[in-house]
C-alpha cells in the first residue's frame, strides 16, 4: 500500500501557471462542482506540465515543499 497520499491541485482562479513543491500530483481544475476529471500527471526529469483537461501549466519549483503553491491556496488539503 501507499505510504505517500498524490497530492492534488486546483485552479479556481484561473491563472495560467501554477508552482509547486513536486513532480508528481493530481490535478483537478477548479474546485468542486466545477472541476474536471481528476488526472495523475507525472513530470519526470522535466521542470514543467501542461494539463491536458484545463491547460495549466504546472511548474516544479525545488524552493516550494510538496504541501505549497505559488499561488498560494492552490493544494487541496487532505
């Protein structure tokens, strides 16, 4: 089993770049009800991801921790 919950991101304001603390999550679109099928996106060795349901960018940003976003409010809490 899983010792590490995939942490999930959402965009609820619509900014076209969002940095976080890790290379892989979930992402969500916006908020519930008005959110997008839920996708695993995995950045590998690359610094940055484009999400295929709502096209933002999603860049890895060493400086962040894995619960942090720039903007900030963008991890959905546990």
């Amino acid at each position: 089993m899983a010792e590490q919950v995939t942490p999930h991101f959402c965009n609820d304001a619509g900014v076209p770049t969002i940095r976080i603390g890790v290379s892989e999550f979930q992402c969500m679109g916006a908020r519930p009800p008005h959110d997008h099928p839920h996708v695993y996106l995995d950045m590998g060795s690359d610094n940055e991801i484009i999400c295929p349901y709502c096209s933002t960018v999603y860049t890895r940003d060493p400086s962040l921790s894995p619960d942090q976003s720039e903007p900030p409010g963008c991890r959905l809490a546990d």
